[in-house]
C-alpha cells in the first residue's frame, strides 16, 4: 500500500470524527477471554474469537429515535444511552480440511479497542497461515480492514477470499465514493485499497451457494448492498452467522423496526431484519451475532410483536 494511501487514511479517519475519536474514556473496559463458546454442529467444530469492541455515539446507531424512546428501551436493561461499546466476534470453523474465518475484524486502523484478533488466534495456537478460507459478510471497516497487517500486506497468506458479488460491485463502482458522505468516505477509501491488494484471491458469492460444504450463503442485503449472512448446516442441526442483519440483542429484538443509522439502506435493513427474525424464531436454528454481547450464540424467541435473544 503506498504511503500517500496511508496518508489519505489517517486523514479521512480524521473526517470521521464522532466514530474515530468515541473511544476516550473508555480504554479502561476490559474485554473479554481469547476463545469462548466452542460448540460443535455435525462435522463443523464453531470457535467464536473476540475483536475486541467498537464505541459508537448512540445519535449514530439511532438517529430517528427521541431520547426519551432510547431512554425507555435502554434504561432497563441497564445500559448507557449515550454510547454502545458492541463487541466484534469472529466465528472460526473447522470443518474437513478446512479452517475457515467469517470476517476479519478491525486490524490496527480502525478503533483502538478493536484489532485484537490476531493477538487471540496466536494465544490458540492458530497461525495466520493456518486459515485455509475467508468468508466476508460485508466490506465496513470492522469486517475488512483486519485483512491486512500493520505493515498493510496481506495477513492470511494461504486463504482463499469469498465476498458477496453485489458487495464486491458496490464497493468497487467508479461514483460510490461520490455518492458517500464525507463522514463515511473513510469506509470507500479503505475497501477499495484492500480489494486492490486480495482481488487475486477472492472468490464472488451468490445468494443460496453453497460457499462451502454446508456453509450457505443467505442474502441479507440491507446493512450493505450485498450483505450476505451464512447458514452452517450440521446433522439436523443449524446455525447462522449473522453479521450485522441483526445487530444489537436489545435494541434489534425489541424494537426491529427502528430504523438504524449503520443500516445503509434503513428501510430494507428493516425488512430483512424482521423476516431473518421471523424465521430463526420458527425454525430454530442458532445465531452468532457479529456485534451481540461475547461470544454472541444463542437462539431467538419470538414474543408478541417482537423478540428476544436467549444467549447459550
Ligand atoms: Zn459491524
């Protein structure tokens, strides 16, 4: 990456203000083990690793709501209303011969509080050369920028790339930058600089394909363009890794039709939220929510008009 790129980074993370510079005042908070919640699910053995946490200003998350409704919703379960800390959880799965990440965490230029995945696969013994597939749910920051090291070259040198097709287009298109606003250009400047580096190594995706064995791809667009959640299928068992369609265990499962502000597409991240709900209390199936509370599995229950997430 040359260093007039690295220059633009700091810069334009310099434009992104309120997301950049959240994090003061809360390097105290102490995050949470390297390794939790192995499960396994037919021939898939599931390890959820810590990224570490975002802090993001609660007018950001969301923007149509009054602080009275946030206060209501919020105060109950005990939590802040005017900042979320959400964790970033990174699913790890073996399956075959196959060690595969779904998304990458932050790497070292996003948040300070996030970045800390390598740090953890290390303390597990897990070498970046180990990682034989990387499935991405989406391109922001806080899934993308980890694939790169601190010297900005590509950290897992073995791993096949598999990014959604329409995610890919979004992010590659000549106006997106154009059309972006300037607190978000950041997000368009550092995906196009990392697709530039992995475009040799990515595989594009399409709704419904079976990504990798019994891993499918379920098209959760909304959040981003082409963002795409993945079903493990297990014996008769199954689990989604979410990514960010459904993203807060409070403020998504009571209140799914508020619009969120990191929902790029606030009417269709909606939909796509209330219907992936519907479904996963129907049929039962578990869940990783990429920014739930570590380590972020459970199912959901449906109660009345809205939902609740049971961690296990
Ligand atoms: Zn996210």
């Amino acid at each position: 990456m040359s260093g007039q790129f690295r220059k633009d980074l700091t810069r334009r993370n310099v434009l992104a203000g309120g997301l950049a510079f959240a994090t003061v005042g809360f390097a105290s908070r102490i995050t949470s083990a390297f390794a939790t919640a192995n499960l396994t699910l037919g021939a898939h053995d599931i390890t959820v690793f810590s990224d570490g946490h975002l802090t993001l200003p609660m007018n950001f998350i969301l923007p149509e709501q009054s602080e009275e409704e946030i206060a209501a919703l919020l105060k109950p379960h005990g939590l802040a209303t005017d900042t979320l800390t959400p964790d970033c959880n990174i699913t790890l799965l073996r399956t075959g011969d196959r060690t595969v990440l779904f998304d990458v965490g932050s790497g070292a230029n996003f948040q300070s509080t996030a970045g800390e995945l390598p740090g953890h696969l290390a303390e597990a013994g897990i070498d970046p050369s180990d990682i034989t597939d990387i499935v991405f749910t989406h391109a922001h920051p806080d899934h993308l920028w980890g694939i790169l090291d601190d010297f900005d070259d590509p950290l897992y040198p073995e791993a096949q790339i598999w990014m959604p097709q329409a995610e890919w287009d979004y992010w590659r298109a000549d106006d997106t930058l154009a059309k972006t606003p300037e607190e978000r250009k950041s997000f368009v400047v550092g995906a196009q600089a990392r697709f530039d580096v992995i475009e040799d190594r990515v595989n594009m995706i399409k709704p419904g394909q079976e990504v990798l064995p019994g891993v499918e791809a379920v098209d959760t667009a909304g959040h981003t363009p082409g963002h795409m959640s993945y079903m493990l299928h297990g014996g008769s068992e199954s689990l989604l890794v979410v990514g960010d369609a459904i993203s807060n265990t409070v403020i998504s499962f009571e209140k799914p039709g508020w619009a969120s502000g990191s929902d790029q597409d606030r009417d269709m991240g909606i939909a796509t939220r209330k219907a992936l709900l519907d479904r996963l209390a129907q049929d039962g199936s578990r869940v990783i929510g990429y920014h739930f509370p570590h380590p972020g599995g459970g199912h959901v229950e449906r109660t009345g008009d809205a939902y609740s997430f049971v961690a296990a």
